[in-house]
C-alpha cells in the first residue's frame, strides 16, 4: 500500500462477517500484517492522528467512523470490534487500556472486545480467567494503533508470537475463530438492552487495576453482571426474587426522608433479631456525637453490641433507633446512589444492606481487644455491603426485584450466635493508642504509687 493511501474494504478481501467475534485488536493486526504498514501508513487510516495513540478500545466515534470502513467492516462488525455496542458512551472509563485476554483464545489468533471489561472475569467458551500482559514474558501488550500496526501478533519485548496455534490462511490453513453466538449472553448481559433499573457502585480504583483484582472484578461482575441462563467459565451468584407491586415512585422532595425511615425500620427489625439471642448494651458515650472522626470507650461492650451500634452510626440514624423522633427535614444518605427509587423495592435493599454491614462490623471487630480501637464515625468501603440488584419485568408480566444477597435473617442468627458472649474490655490506663485515634498520644500514666487520675469517658480526636 502506497504511502498516504487510505486503505478500503477491498484491500482486505471480503467483508468480514459480523457473526465472528473479532476485537479491533486482532482486525488491526490481521490487517497490519497483510499490508506489513509502515507508521506513516498507520497514520492515513484516520485524520484524527492523536487518535491512533490511545488504546483501539478509547478511540473517538469519529476516528471510529474512519477506521470501521477502512478495515473492511460493516456497521454491527465494528461496533461489536470496538465494543461500542456494550458502551457507546465514555469508554475510556469502561474498557481496559492494554490487552486483556483469554490465552486460550489469544493462542488461535482470537479476541473479544467483552474481554476489555472489567466486570467480565472468565471467558465464556473456554471457561479460562483472563489476564494481561505477554503468556511469555509477561510484559504489557499495548492495544493502541500504531503498537499493533508496529508489532502485529507478536510481543513488543520479547518477539514470540501471541497467537502460537493461528494458522495463516496464507500457509493453506483457514484461521479458527470463534462464533458471536458464543458470547451473545455475556453481551447481553453487559450492555443491559432491556434498560432495567440495577444497582451502581462507585469504585476509585482505574479500570486496570480493577481488572487484575480477583476480588475487585468479581464485585464488579455482581452488580453489573446478570444472567437468565447459566454462562460457562463465569461465577453464578445467589439470586434472591421477590416481586413487587406496581407502585408510584416518590418524588425526589420526600425521597430522603423515605430513606431514612427505611434505615430506622431495619435497625429496629435487626435490634429484635438480636435481641432474641442478646441483650444489646446502650449506646457508648464514644458513638453519641456525630462530629468527631474517632472516639475513645472506656467500658466494657459486647462485641455484637458494638457491631450493631457502628452499623447504625455509619447510616446517621444511631439516636432514631433509640427511640428519639427524627427531624422533619432529613438529609440525602451518603448511599442514596445505591437504592431504587421505588418505596418497596428501596425497605428490602435497604434491609439487605443493613445486615450485611452489620455482619462485616462483627468479622472485623472480632479481632479487636478495647472499645478503643473502633472508630465510629468511621464509613467502610461501599463495596463491603453494598448489595447487587436489579429490577425486571418478567415474561409472565410480573415485576420482580433480584438481590444477590450474600447475608440473611439466618446467616445473622448464625453469626450471634457464635460471638455472643465475644467482649470488647476495657481500655487500660497506661495504653498507648495514639496511632489508632489518628496518631494523637494519650497522656502518659502515673507511675509515682497515686491512683491515676479519673480518664474522661472518651477521648475525641478531631
């Protein structure tokens, strides 16, 4: 191909066929390697150059609508090759920018642009958790334009070839790949065609990172990823269905103080629970006031009681559920991004994600030896108990919310049970828990045979 010339369908051959799951990956390299491009021919594919230097997977709609005819594609082939018919919108902040693949797949010379995904954890057919980086050497594989058109199939640092098992239709053999069939579930279920009402979840972590954490890509994968048939190679979640009443959403004016009634009604359900097995402690002194990050207990609490407290003081509603009648005005939750809109829906997700936190408070105060050492004002990570689900219309007409719920009415019963006798004792005098309550000493004790002075009930620590 001459220079400055503007490749067309035809120095591809034939079209290629939509139904062949294809990433503009592998389109790029086949066409890279055929034409063996030099840059300056990269760079005539689009007139948006800059657009050639990030990933194939972040590129505009523009140098899209350039490079899709370029490389001999029909409208639904590049959009599948792109991913742009799972995110049409900001992909930058969706896709992987560096290759991330099934080496199965990448062995024969195939891809999928689903694999960019975060959320997505296994591939489909072959069942195998993708990675990124080089199956030999382990060094990053670029997925911009000019990377592929430079080095085709093969690695960057090390030169072996990606695709080892790809036969070249140039050496009598027909390159395998994979039918779309294969993957039209994980797509569907990616780009939620039906427009159905799902649970978010704020992550601060880049989508890399995301993607080479097992546990990060898994939660990930539950609030985004759902499935009406099983899909091989990817994890299955325990749905619980419960249908719902058509109703009227609320107005956004009376929204928050919806919400917070719904957290005040599930602590009040979650104290009777407990209180079949315990009797819950007071409130501490430590938890009474809102203004302060951390705050010292100098008394002896139940484990579960402390659990349960933190979980209340965490949702703002700690002094309602003791009995004392809230404002008339309420203030937005710092987890309204998290609930349905509708009143039904929004009490059993609320419900959900009360016990889950309080389930979580208990496994991790259990390592704990002082009141001390809890901060109570402290939030933990929204990941921790914020509970997937999704609101859909069934074929019979019935509308139904589905929550993954990983903790119930019986795993909480199970969990007091075990610890209910588990204690948080009392400070001593002479701790030093000044890295604990953000790196604030406390006083040094009294060692000349006095009694040490009376400690004030808690020590706030701005």
């Amino acid at each position: 191909m001459g220079a400055g010339a503007t490749p067309t369908p035809s120095t591809l051959g034939k079209p290629l066929a939509a139904d062949q799951e294809r990433s503009a990956f592998i389109i790029f390299a086949e066409f890279a390697s055929r034409h063996v491009l030099e840059t300056h021919e990269v760079r005539a594919l689009v007139t948006q150059v800059w657009s050639l230097k990030p990933s194939l997977f972040h590129v505009s709609q523009k140098a899209l609508d350039e490079l899709g005819p370029a490389l001999g594609l029909d409208p639904v082939a590049y959009n599948r090759a792109f991913g742009r018919d799972v995110e049409q919108e900001t992909p930058a902040k969706k896709f992987v920018a560096e290759l991330r693949h099934c080496h199965v797949c990448l062995s024969m010379g195939c891809h999928s642009a689903l694999f960019q995904l975060p959320a997505v954890a296994y591939c489909p057919v072959h069942a195998v958790r993708l990675r990124c980086g080089c199956p030999h050497c382990g060094a990053v594989i670029p997925a911009s334009a000019f990377s592929v058109g430079r080095h085709h199939l093969y690695c960057g640092k090390c030169g072996r070839n990606l695709s080892a098992e790809r036969r070249r239709d140039s050496l009598g053999g027909e390159v395998t790949q994979l039918p779309s069939l294969r993957f039209e579930a994980l797509r569907e279920a990616a780009s939620n065609p039906h427009g159905e009402e799902r649970s978010r979840i704020p992550f601060i972590e880049p989508p890399g990172q995301i993607a080479a954490s097992v546990g990060l890509s898994r939660l990930l994968a539950s609030h985004t990823m759902w499935f009406d048939q099983p899909v091989p190679g990817l994890d299955r979640f325990r749905v619980e269905r419960l249908p719902l009443e058509d109703e009227h959403k609320p107005p956004h004016a009376r929204s928050h103080a919806l919400e917070r009634n719904a957290y005040i009604d599930a602590f009040v359900e979650l104290a009777g629970e407990l209180e079949r097995y315990i009797r819950l402690d007071g409130l501490p002194m430590g938890a009474e006031s809102g203004t302060h990050s951390a705050a010292r207990v100098d008394a002896e609490l139940q484990l579960v009681s402390a659990a349960f407290w933190h979980a209340a003081a965490t949702f703002g509603v700690h002094r309602f559920v003791r009995g004392e009648m809230p404002p008339p005005t309420a203030r937005a939750s710092p987890f309204a991004f998290s609930l349905p809109r509708g009143t039904q829906a929004m009490r059993q997700v609320v419900s959900r994600q009360v016990q889950t936190l309080f389930a979580h408070n208990v496994l991790r105060f259990r390592h704990l030896r002082y009141g001390a050492e809890i901060s109570w004002f402290e939030v933990p990570p929204h990941p921790t108990f914020l509970v997937p689900w999704r609101i859909c219309r069934r074929r019979d007409g019935i509308v139904e919310l589905q929550i993954r719920a990983r903790v119930d009415s019986a795993t909480i019963s199970r969990i007091v049970r075990r610890y209910r006798y588990a204690r948080l004792t009392r400070t001593p005098a002479d701790f030093d828990i000044g890295a604990i309550l953000g790196g604030k000493a406390l006083p040094p004790a009294v060692s000349d045979g006095r009694s040490p002075p009376e400690q004030p009930p808690f020590l706030s620590v701005p």
